[in-house]
C-alpha cells in the first residue's frame, strides 16, 4: 500500500506492507532515524514523534493510521540556523547522557509544550512519565523543559532566531 504524510512539513510517500508501524516507514523507508526503536511494545518512548499535534509511540501505530497526517520528527525540530530550544537547552545543560531516550523525550516535551507553554514540573514528570531513561534520574531534564518554556516564551530569545514560526510555541491569545 501507499501511505503518504507529511513528514516535517514534506510531503512523502512510500510503499509499505499493511502490517509495517509509523517507525519502521519512517527509519527504513524515509530515512529518518532519529526515532529509535526501543522495546517496540510502547513502553520505553524511544520512538516518540508527534502525529497531528500529539505525541504517539511510532512502534505502536500503523503507518496507515498515519496517511494523510502530519508527523514531526526529531530532525524537524532544529533549522540550518539552530537548534530548537528543546535541543540547545538540553545539549548546554547535559540533560542526556547517552542520548538514546533523547528523541523521545524531546517529543514529548515539545508536545507538551505546544499545548502547555508553561508547565509545572509536576505537569512534565507527568508526561515525560512514557520515556524510560536509564542514565539519568530525570531532574535536568525537567530543569531543561521549564527554561526551553521560559525561552520558546519570549519573543525576543536568541534560541528562536531562525526558527520556523510552526516550530516557536503556539500563540498566546
């Protein structure tokens, strides 16, 4: 079948077998391999991406479920002008180590952030609780996620010149 999306605001297709998941489409058919494949039964978040605005575990969906939806990767966060702030917040202040879970987690934060531009960090241990790590004990990356808030928030952040306007925080109203 021909399952087609768009992917980091491209539009791609690939011909794929009905049973293939969002993740193998996506390492093994798009070339994009920054979502790792971890336990592949949804309970680590190494295959974090977001579909249509939410956070999703690619090894549990379908790459049909995604045709003609919207995903975003780890590789279409950062621009050739710089790191999303996610990224550079969380490289400056060493919140990975081994970076492994580190796709995942910045997924889910984004996430998060796009919907809560300003959580507690009760709201981000809560959804950072679907990404396993095994190198840290989670407390720089919850400092990390609430100063990426703090910069995605302000207008004037040098870490956002460059960035795309679907890629800043969504609009106050």
């Amino acid at each position: 079948m021909i399952v087609t999306l768009t992917v980091n605001g491209e539009l791609r297709s690939a011909s794929v077998p009905p049973e293939t998941t969002l993740l193998v489409m996506l390492r093994e058919h798009l070339h994009l391999t920054g979502a790792k494949t971890g336990c592949d039964v949804g309970d680590c978040g190494a295959c974090t991406v977001i579909v249509d605005g939410l956070a999703v575990n690619a090894c549990l969906m379908l790459a049909a479920q995604a045709d003609g939806r919207t995903v975003t990767t780890i590789e279409g966060l950062a621009t050739r002008e710089g790191l999303h702030p996610l990224q550079k917040v969380f490289e400056e202040t060493g919140a990975l180590q081994c970076g492994f879970c580190g796709p995942g987690v910045i997924m889910t934060s984004k996430a998060l952030l796009d919907h809560n531009p300003e959580p507690t960090s009760q709201e981000i241990r809560t959804a950072l609780t679907g990404n396993l790590c095994r190198c840290t004990g989670y407390v720089k990356m919850i400092e990390g996620v609430q100063e990426a808030a703090a910069m995605m928030r302000s207008p004037q952040s040098p870490a956002l010149a460059g960035q795309s306007p679907a890629l800043a925080a969504p609009e106050q109203k």
